[in-house]
C-alpha cells in the first residue's frame, strides 16, 4: 500500500490561535490521500467558513485544491475531517508541512449547502500524527516499484517465401520487472522475460511440423500517458535462445532439445540464430501508480533469424528467411 511520507507537523500556537472555534487538531495519511481532523466549537445557530493551508519547512505558504469533506461552510460539531488528494495538485513534497485551519463566522445556510461526505471513506482510525520537525524528510512518489509480469497470446513468423505454409499458436510470457515512475505520465521499464516463440510449419494438408523455441529476454519499455493512467508503450528486446522443441503432429514424435541441437541431423552448424533483437509496440492501463496494470503488447524481430541455409526434416529449402513476431495481453503486479 502506497503511503506518503511527508513529516506533518502540528504546532501548538495553531491550536492556541483559534481556541475559541478549532480543536483537537489532528493529520493523518493513507495511500493518496491527506487527511486533517478536527473539532469545531462555537455558536450553534451560526455557520462557520473553514479554510485550510499549510507551511512548509522553508516558510511557503501551499494551497491544496483538491479538497473534500468539511472545509467551505460548516456547523459546529466534533468529529469535522478534511481529505486533500494529494496528487491531484503535486507531485511531490519537500521537507515538512504545518497544516493552518482558521474558522470564519458566517451566516447560518440550508443544510443541503453543506459538502458531501469525501470518496474514497474516511478510515476508521486516524493514524498517529509525527509532531517533529524533521530537516530534510522528502515526500515524493513512489518512484521505484518491482513486480511480476505474466502474459498469454499468440507468436509466429514474417517471411516473405512459403508465407502460407506458417501459421500461429498460443504463446506465453512471464518475468520480473523494476518500474521507473518518472513522472505521473513517464515511466520506464527494464524488464526480464521467459517469452516462447510458438509456430506452425506446413508440410502438407495432413501434416505440420510445430516449432516451439524459448527464449530469455532482456527488454525495455517506455509509457507515456496522454491520459493519466493510460499509457502508449514502446521498447526494445534482445533475445537469447534458450532451448527448442519442435515436432511433426503426424507422428507424435516429440523430443526437448537444447539450443545447439536444433540443427537437423547430419547439419553441424545451428541454423537458427542463439540471440536477436525487436522492437515493443503495445498499450496499457495502470493503476496506483504502476500497482496494477493490464495492457498489450506487440514484439518483432528486426533481422531474419535463420543463418545458412533452411533444412525441414531433411529437405533443403534455399533462401528461407524468419522474422520473430508476437502479440500478448499481459497483467502485472507490484509487490
């Protein structure tokens, strides 16, 4: 759970200042949010206009916006809460923050006049306030966040000879990532990934070879939000082949093998490429900051993938050439 971690400082002589109509001054935060608490005294017959801002260390005056709850007019009573979003009006604090109530009478309007209750609620109990000073605490948001990325969708390959003889099947990814959180609408990504890269091959219309070839990768990824929480991705990914399995569906003949046995037999050197690098494409929603985020994603190789000349089973085929190329709806979760 996200916390902000400004230092709230309640001094007495703000107290003191407004005995007759504020007390019980308190401040508290959850997730986004601000929360100032308080009791109004005074006449019962009159409203009162409740305005709030706060020093910081440095003596500045900050005027939060982004206010719900009981500030504007207000009855007298105990029990009074002000909730200030945060990060609707900054995107970070420095050092601490004195938060200043002071109480105006005004004349006495319908009670429909009167704010809300704030969304989200209130909880139920108001953490202990930090009444030191503390030089130099930096509130901020949560920059760095690791987690967990999982993703499900199909892979094949671009080649411009026997187009039609390779088709696609269901794909999986899955690794850890570190999110970089820039700014509310930049973020960068470095990730690493378990990605397969899954095809078919046709040989005849009863027959088929199936491809199955994984791969460690190492990418990048850049989001850039238009609209706060939805973001444009792009990236780049190099790609380490890890191991192979490919078999003919006819036979049901199936064997796992290593990278450097993917070579047909009686063939000494690899045909396939053991690394290769693409571009990212993709889109995404996210959520607290990176917390939650769903999205797809769009990956292809930049050069072919095939380096001598192409053997299927025992048959040459000259001058066939693979570009990797996959598409994955991912969710991922930080921790």
């Amino acid at each position: 759970m996200k916390k902000i971690l400004t230092i709230l400082s309640l001094l007495l002589v703000f107290s003191i200042s407004w005995a007759q109509e504020i007390k019980n001054l308190q401040a508290s935060t959850t997730d986004d949010y601000m929360i100032i608490a308080y009791d109004l005294k005074g006449d019962a017959n009159e409203m009162y206009n409740i305005e709030l801002h706060f020093l910081k260390a440095d003596s500045t005056k900050l005027s939060p916006k982004t206010l719900n709850g009981d500030i504007g007019k207000v009855a007298p009573g105990s029990g009074k809460t002000i909730v200030w979003n945060v990060y609707k009006d900054v995107d970070g604090i420095e050092g601490s923050l004195t938060p200043v109530l002071s109480a105006t009478k005004v004349s006495k309007e319908p009670e429909a006049d009167r704010q809300s209750t704030p969304t989200p609620p209130i909880p139920s109990k108001i953490m202990d306030v930090l009444t030191d000073q503390i030089a130099g605490t930096k509130k901020e948001r949560k920059k760095l966040r690791f987690g967990i990325r999982v993703g499900v969708g199909n892979s094949s390959v671009i080649t411009e000879q026997r187009e039609f003889y390779f088709t696609s099947q269901r794909s999986y990814l899955a690794g850890p990532y570190l999110r970089w959180n820039i700014s509310k609408r930049i973020y960068l990504q470095p990730e690493l990934l378990l990605q397969q890269s899954h095809y078919n091959e046709l040989l005849s219309s009863e027959e088929k070879v199936v491809h199955k070839h994984n791969y460690g990768r190492a990418q990048i990824i850049a989001g850039i939000a238009g609209i706060p929480g939805l973001h444009f991705n792009t990236g780049l990914y190099y790609g380490q082949l890890l191991s192979g399995n490919q078999y003919n569906d006819l036979k049901v003949i199936s064997q796992t093998l290593n990278s450097s046995d993917l070579a047909p037999q009686g063939v000494t050197e690899l045909p396939i490429k053991e690394n290769e690098f693409g571009y990212l494409l993709g889109a995404s929603l996210s959520l607290g900051q990176g917390s939650f985020v769903i999205g797809w994603l769009y990956s292809r190789g930049f050069d072919d993938i095939i380096t001598n000349t192409y053997y299927l089973g025992e048959v040459e085929i000259s001058g066939q050439k693979l570009q990797n190329r996959s598409s994955h709806f991912f969710i991922q979760k930080a921790f």
